[in-house]
C-alpha cells in the first residue's frame, strides 16, 4: 500500500473514532434529559424556568460522567485487547518459538501490524533453521578430518610400521590438516561477509588483468591435473570493489579445476556491455544434477561427494555473498555428466 493509500485510510479511521465519540455525548446528554423527563412529565421539559432545570443539567451531567467512564472502559478494553495480543506474540517470538502468528482483525493499521510481524517471524524462523543447519553442518564437516587426523596418528604410534606407511600417513595427516585450516578460513571469511553490510566506495581497476592473476595463481594445480585452460577476455575497466570480487574468480576458478576431469579443459570468457559486465567460467567436470541446482549456493553442500577431502563447500556460498554486497548476481547451467558453467553478471 502506498503512503498516500495508508494516510488517507488513517485519516477515515480517525473521523470514524471521533464520530463515534461524539454520537456517544449526544445519546448521554439526550438519555439524561429523558429520565429528567419521565420523572417531572413529558410536559414540563418545555416550559422555561422551572427549578427542576437545575437539577436535569445537574443529573445530564452525572449520567454523562458515568456513561463516560464505562465508554472509557470498554475502550480500554478493546484498545489494549490487541496491544496484550501483540505482547504476548513477541514474548513467545523472545523464547524461540517462531512458528508464533498473529491476527489482529479490524482495521487496515491492525491488519499491518499482523503481517508485519508474521513477517518477521517467518525471518527469524528462517534464520533459525539455517543457524541450526549451519552448526550441524559445519561439526560434521570440521569432525571428518579430525577423526582422520586422529585415526592416522594412533597408526604412526607402532614402532613396526614401514617406513613407506609412514611416509604416507604423514602426507595424509599434513592433507587433512591443510584441509582443516583451509575450512577455518573459509567459515570465518563467510561469517565476515554475512554480518558485512557496508563495502567501502568502488573503484576503477583492471577486472581482466585480475582474472589473468587469478589463473596464474592455479598454474600447478592446472598442470598437476593436465588441465589445459582457454581464455576468451575483453580488456575491460570495472569500477567495484577489487579485493571481494578477487575472492569470486578464485574460488569459481579452484572449484573448476577440482570438479574437471583429467586432462579436460576450462574455458574462461570475459563480455561487456554498456551497462553490465559477464564473466563465465565453464569446466568439462562431472556437473550438477538438476535437483541440485537449487542447493550449489548452500554451506557445505557438494554435488560430487566424492571430492569432499578437496574443498569445504564454503566457496560458492562466498561468491553469492559477494555478489549481494557487490549489486551483481551469479548463475549456473549444468549439464550431469558433461559440466558446469559459472556466470558472474556485474553492473558497470
């Protein structure tokens, strides 16, 4: 509703109380002058003068002052009906129960203040779940390598153990501890991003330039899996924020190389237009089946389970955040079995 709607709405509920009141005085006044009447006879009320005048003003005016406390009773009443209703709402809403509704019937201002708050308390029970889903998800996942670390060590404690064995637990333990720390920086750059809420003024820089780094830094990894890499970049001058979207081409890049296959090829494109920037990033990977896509953005979620010992499933969730704080928006087209393409959409 507008604001011009809900003033005029406003404005209609307000002469309708004030009417009220009025026809209220009225009916008091006229019920005072009645009984005055029905005691000295319906013909006297006319004749001017009469002592009993005295008296009917005297008794309008005590049966107005107890009509109008009674008035102001039930109005009490009635006004504070919804304001105890809202109350206890929020005291439920204050102990975690966030399945809480309210209804407010009446008017438009009582019928806003219900859905703002189911509003709200819809919010909140969102929030709750995903708090809880990311506490369950983020003990199971730090709880895998810390058992392995664990289980590999006990191993290392046996004096007879071959020396090859214990060259390739100790890989393993140094690994899973990689991984380990990887994740705690991770989670915590996600946290920082999810209670960030202002990003500093955006300046001009070299977007292409920095993708060009971005690939340089995965050199080893690119030639460790045999991955041949094509790009297709136009120069192009963005103004953002360069050190939140430099997070964005490194993970989209590391997740590419993770989920190819050996000896497959990446493509990266770079398209501008007079008010947008799109950068795509297509692997040859195992892809993403379609009751998935709605789930790639999720903490913690992977769609190849099987090279869960080589990410966090924190990564995606970083790129979309960027992006909200960015004002731009990421996409992904996926196709199980053949790959996965990645599409950041920027404004100039």
């Amino acid at each position: 509703m507008s604001e011009k709607k809900r003033k005029r709405v406003s404005g209609r509920t307000a002469l309708f109380y004030a009417v009220i009141v009025f026809l209220i005085l009225i009916c008091a006044v006229g019920l005072a002058v009645l009984i005055v009447a029905l005691v000295k006879g319906a013909d006297v009320i006319f004749q001017a003068g009469q002592p009993w005048v005295g008296t009917a003003f005297v008794l309008a005016a005590v049966v107005s002052l107890l009509m109008g406390v009674i008035i102001a009773l039930v109005s009490s009443y009635l006004t504070m009906r919804p304001v105890r209703k809202v109350t206890d709402a929020m005291d439920d809403l204050a102990k975690g129960r966030f399945e809480t509704r309210l209804e407010l019937g009446g008017f438009e201002e009582a019928r806003r203040i219900s859905e703002s708050f189911n509003k709200m308390s819809r919010e909140l029970g969102s929030i709750e779940t995903l708090r809880a889903d990311f506490v369950n998800n983020l003990s199971h996942e730090f709880k895998t390598p810390i058992v392995s670390l664990r289980g590999f060590a006990k191993l290392l404690r046996d004096p007879a153990l071959p020396e090859t064995e214990r060259q390739e637990y100790l890989d393993i333990i140094i690994r899973e501890s990689s991984r380990l720390a990887d994740m705690a920086d991770n989670v915590l750059a996600l946290s920082r991003l999810e209670h960030r809420t202002i990003v500093p003024p955006p300046e001009e820089y070299d977007v292409t330039e920095q993708i060009r780094r971005c690939i340089l830094l995965l050199e080893s990894k690119l030639a460790r899996r045999h991955l041949e890499i094509e790009t297709d970049l136009q120069e192009c001058m963005l103004r953002g924020n360069a050190e939140l979207l430099y997070q964005v081409w490194v993970n989209l890049l590391d997740n590419a190389v993770k989920f190819s296959r050996e000896g497959g090829h990446i493509r990266v494109t770079l398209r501008q237009g007079k008010a947008f920037v799109q950068i795509a990033i297509a692997d040859e990977g195992c892809g993403i089946p379609a009751e998935g896509l709605s789930h790639v953005f999720d903490r913690f979620w992977q769609a190849d389970r099987s090279r869960a010992t080589e990410g966090s499933g924190v990564g995606l969730a970083i790129v979309r955040r960027v992006m909200d704080l960015c004002g731009g928006s990421v996409a992904v087209e996926s196709v199980e079995g053949e790959g996965s393409t990645f599409i950041v959409t920027l404004p100039r």
